[in-house]
C-alpha cells in the first residue's frame, strides 16, 4: 500500500512540472531578467533632422533704356512675347500700319504655327528685331519648381536647351542669330541668370507689364500702357488674338504715337538691367 501511495506521488510531481515548462511565466514583461541591468541600458542618441535646403529665390528683372530726356517725346522700348498660339493681327498690323518699331521675343513653337506672321516681320527688318523665347515655352530656373503652375526646366541642362532650342529653331528659320532672351514668366534664379549670361545672351526685363500676361481687359490694359515714361521697356503679348488685352494694346500704340513718343528697339539703345541681368 505504501508503495502505490509513493507512486502515485511521483507521478503528480512529475506531471506538474512538464505543465510548467509548457505555460507561459505570468510574469510582466518589464520583471524579465535583461542581459544588460535596466540602471545602465544605453539610451539611443538623438537624431538631428536634415538640414534644409535653402529656399529658391526667384527674381523678375527689370530693364530700362537710356531715356531721350526731350520734353514730349518720351523714349519707349516696346516688347511683345510670342509665347504659343496665333498670331494677333489687331496689334501686328498696327505696328505695320503705324511705322512703329518694337522688339519681338518668339518661341519655336510659335515659330511653327505662325509663317505668315514671320514673313511679314521678315519683310520688316526696320521695324522688327527678333529674339529668342524659348524652345517650349518652359520658365528657366534650373531646380524644380512651379511658376504659374508651369513646371521650370528644373537643371542647369534643361535651361540650356530651352535657351539653345529657341536659337536653333529662330536660325533654322531665317532669323538672324539672337542676342537677347526673356523665358517664359520672365522669372530666374540667379544661379540660371548666371547660365544664361555665360552663353552671351542679354536678359531681357521690363518696367510696365501692359497686359497682364495678356489677362487683362482692353481699357486697363489700354492705360498701363499709355503710361509708360521716357526709359521704360513695356511687355505684352501679341500671340492671343481672342484676349480683349490685344484691342487696348493696338489703343495705346496709337495714344502713345499721338503723344509724340519715340519707339525704339532694344538693339538701337542702350540699357540697365538689375540682378547682373546685362552687365
């Protein structure tokens, strides 16, 4: 009887110990033995968020031409971007009709749509200088950014190819080589001013925006231009004929023709651009 009795103990201590290896230790987590003593566990060193990178500074230029200083007859440059789109004949053929000189800034895609409007600056040679715009029309700062929400070129090998776009595309078809630029916004960084200077263009500014970016409606666009001063350079665009900004444009060619004033083209004056944009 004994015996039975001393088995049968055996048994249960022999069985109570295989269910404590098996059963999960109720202890909490943080009662764990760990290999290093918590009073000493190394603490992660803090990390220091990346520095940023510095924010792009973008510039509009501003240009002006030696003034005449002659009482009533104020000297004007007159500037038109042909960025994309037709040709806007309300103000071309004032300026043909009119005699007066101005500068035109053309893009290559303009180039393409446009060949009877090239022929007739063609045909102009004493009232039309031709300069480059572009290849695609894409602003030149060379990091990525939006202006206008219009993706810049965005490296220093895009600008390049927009700017030499533009030039091959103007002598592929009949223009003399450029000596001036305006990108599109007509906003840069400086480091792509820089660029820009190094291949031996001028950078063209202004002093009046008389259109707007061809926005603007016919009678406020008509008066910013009629305001322009002896020294100004004005921009507008001539490539939006259905934009109401083209008949107050052919206006104030006409009002500022009336009023005396000398126009002239930016290759017959001299000039001063801010932000090393000529000098």
């Amino acid at each position: 009887m004994n015996r039975i009795l001393l088995a049968s103990a055996f048994l249960l201590v022999s069985i109570s110990a295989v269910f404590a290896d098996e059963t999960p230790s109720a202890q909490p987590a943080s009662a764990v033995v760990s290999p290093v003593p918590a009073a000493v566990s190394p603490v992660p060193a803090a990390v220091s968020p990346a520095p940023k990178a510095p924010a792009l500074k973008l510039v509009e230029p501003h240009l002006h031409i030696t003034r005449s200083n002659i009482a009533g007859h104020a000297r004007i440059a007159l500037t038109f971007d042909a960025c994309m789109g037709q040709a806007d004949e309300r103000i071309l053929s004032t300026l043909v009709r009119e005699r007066i000189p101005a500068t035109i800034f053309v893009t290559a895609r303009w180039l393409k749509r446009n060949p009877a409007a090239l022929a007739v600056f063609l045909q102009n040679p004493d009232l039309f200088e031709l300069e480059n715009h572009g290849q695609n029309h894409i602003p030149t700062v060379d990091r990525p950014t939006l202006i206008y929400g219009i993706a810049s070129a965005g490296s220093p090998q895009a600008v390049r190819q927009e700017v030499e776009g533009g030039a091959a595309a103007m002598v592929a078809a009949g223009i003399p080589a450029p000596h001036w630029f305006r990108g599109s916004t007509a906003k840069y960084d400086l480091s792509a001013i820089g660029e820009i200077r190094a291949m031996g263009y001028r950078i063209a500014g202004y002093s009046v925006n008389g259109d707007g970016g061809s926005l603007l409606g016919a009678v406020i666009t008509e008066k910013r231009i009629a305001s322009a001063r002896d020294g100004d350079v004005v921009v507008s665009h001539i490539n939006q004929p259905t934009h109401a900004a083209g008949e107050g444009v052919a206006k104030a060619l006409v009002d500022l023709k009336t009023k005396g004033t000398q126009f002239v083209r930016l290759e017959d004056v001299e000039d001063t651009g801010d932000d090393k944009t000529t000098q």
